[in-house]
C-alpha cells in the first residue's frame, strides 16, 4: 500500500517528495504577512517524524546553517519517515538580530501558548498546532546567549535506555547536559507529551562558528540513522566519545570590571583556579573569578565587560573527568584549525 501523504498548513507532500511551505504566523503592523519556512522531506518508506529547527531564539543563528546544510545534503535523498526542517522558528527576532518577540518574551518560555494569549503564546501555539504537534522527535538548535559562547553540547532529559538518551549518545559531541527542564520551553513541552527531544547548543549568537555547525549537521545525520531514517554509514558506527555531566554552574563577576579571561572554552578546570580577572579601568580594584568546582568550561562571556554578579564561565561537573577532558581534546582536534593553519 503506497504511503499517505503529509499535510502540514493545508499543503500535501506525496510520499518521496519535498516541499517548501510558508506557515503563516503573523502579520507586521505594516500589513506585510510573515511565515514561519518550513521544508518537509517526506520518505517513500514509512518511518519517524523528525522536527528539526533552529532560532527560536531569533539571534541564535548558527542552527539556522545547520538546517541548510542538511537540507542540502544527499544523504536525506533516501530517507524512511519524515523531516520537518524549520531553520528560523523566531522570524521576528530572527530580522531584528535578538533572542525575544516584539513584546520582549522569550518564545521558548511561552510553550504550550495559547491562541487567545499574548503575542508570544499565540506564536507558540501556532507553532505547536502547525507543526510540532506532528513530530515524533525533536531536535531543537540553539547557541549561547548574545556575547556568550558555547562549547558544543546537548540537552537533554537521560533516563537509563530511553530513546532520548540514545539519541544523546548518537549525536557524538563531546558534553551531555542531563539539563533540567524549563518551563515553557519547547523541549518541555515536547517531554510532556512523551516526545522524545534534545536541545544542541553550541556557539555564540550572531555568529557563524564552523566549529559548531559542522558537528551539528554531523550530530543531526547521525540522530537520523540511529533512528533508522537513514542508512548505516558504512564508515563510522561508533559516535564519537561523549561524557555526561552530573552538574553545571556559572562563575560570576565578583565585582564589576573589565575582564580578562585566563581559561578558554573546553578547557579543564581545578577547584580553587583562578578563570578571570576583573578589574576597574585604572586598575585600582581586581577581583579573581575563581572556579567552585573541578570540571570543563563548557560556556563562556566574550564581552569583556562585566557586572558584578554576571555570569562569565559555565562549568560542568563530571564523575569521568578525565574520559570528558580527553572526548573534549579529541572533538577540538577535529573541528578547530590548528593555530598554523589559520
Ligand atoms: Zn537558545
């Protein structure tokens, strides 16, 4: 029996084909309307329904290079189930250069939302009737906030042998957050709802970083596989080594101050290790950031301006410090140029 096709906003895809749908989400005050892309790749084959999108923070861009890449890559040519790819989920922030909507909320706070909500919960639930309610899993890009970087990661909720852990481990970056939940989120939402869901972050917003898109696309292929919506590559089964951490917590500013970074992103840290320094401009005053606990910087400020109390250095936690240390060495060798080759 041929398979049924896929509807999505009133369009439908015939099994084996692609289409680009304008969700509408919205009209600007000018009367020009605004749509949420979306790219549906629907199989010949029956299989997952894989939402992948990128900038619901509307400055966190990086996943936006990452959903063109895998829509331009051959490997989905094949594919068994569906991928729905949305590579800008914010469209207003996304044109503005900021992480919010127009009336300042946080889209990825506002889920489940509501249609008689506020802007921010209408979008929301427009989003999540149209096209994540569809979804089987979900695979959400984000960056650090704006002037802040992140050391490629995943997010996720582990539970020993459930589908979200495995689809953690088959992403094969070097840091598993097993990351509380927040409320509102999309990843919240989707958890609720007993759909299996993680959250990549990596890299600064507003910024294209190779080294954060590269093994994003990477990571989202292999999630794809070991979903069994693509075939096993024949060249590489085992993902690359990945730690879970059991914790994270940030270093702030102990004073306000200019700052100067001692420590870099992925580098291990020791308890009592001095991460920064801040100091007025004279000099005058100088307060050490110091680290709480041993672990890796998996986050980190590139504003060298700080006030007190912000938060400049994320460290995670783990049991296998030195198995996380060397997963973090061997990913910087494959994604960073070595300094000469700059
Ligand atoms: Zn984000």
């Amino acid at each position: 029996m041929a398979r049924a096709p896929f509807e999505l906003a009133g369009v439908r895809v015939a099994p084996g084909s692609r289409a680009q749908i304008d969700v509408p989400i919205a009209k600007l005050y000018t009367h020009a309307p605004l749509h949420i892309p979306v790219e549906v790749v629907h199989g010949r084959q029956p299989g997952p329904v894989l939402l992948v999108c990128g900038a619901i923070h509307g400055d966190e861009i990086n996943g936006v290079e990452i959903v063109r890449r895998l829509l331009r890559s051959s490997a989905i040519r094949r594919l068994r189930g569906t991928l729905i790819a949305v590579p800008i989920v914010n469209v207003f922030g996304f044109v503005q250069h900021t992480r919010y909507l127009p009336d300042r909320r946080d889209l990825n706070r506002c889920f489940p939302g509501s249609e008689a909500g506020s802007l921010g919960s209408r979008v929301a639930a427009l989003f999540r009737e149209q096209i994540a309610d569809q979804a089987t899993h979900i695979i959400d890009l984000h960056t650090g906030a704006i002037h802040r970087t992140n050391l490629p990661q995943v997010r996720a909720q582990l539970q020993q042998g459930s589908e979200t852990a495995a689809m953690a481990e088959a992403f094969g970056v070097p840091v598993i957050l097993n990351a509380e939940l927040r409320e509102g989120s999309l990843r919240a939402y989707a958890q609720s709802r007993g759909v299996p869901v993680l959250t990549y972050e990596a890299g600064e917003a507003l910024r294209f970083d190779e080294w954060a898109i590269a093994p994003g696309v990477r990571g989202v292929l292999r999630v794809m596989r070991q979903l069994g919506m693509l075939a096993a590559s024949r060249r590489r089964s085992q993902p690359p080594a990945a730690e879970v951490a059991n914790g994270s917590s940030w270093a702030r500013a102990p004073i306000d101050g200019i700052l100067r970074p001692r420590t870099r992103l992925g580098a291990r840290v020791a308890k009592g290790q001095i991460l920064g320094v801040v100091a007025d401009p004279f000099g005058n005053s100088e307060d050490e950031i110091v680290a709480n606990a041993d672990g890796i910087v998996i986050g980190m400020s590139n504003l060298p301006l700080a006030n007190e109390g912000e938060a400049l250095f994320h460290v995670a936690r783990f049991d296998a410090i030195e198995e996380a240390e060397n997963a973090v060495e061997s990913f910087q060798s494959d994604y960073e140029p070595a300094p000469e080759t700059l």
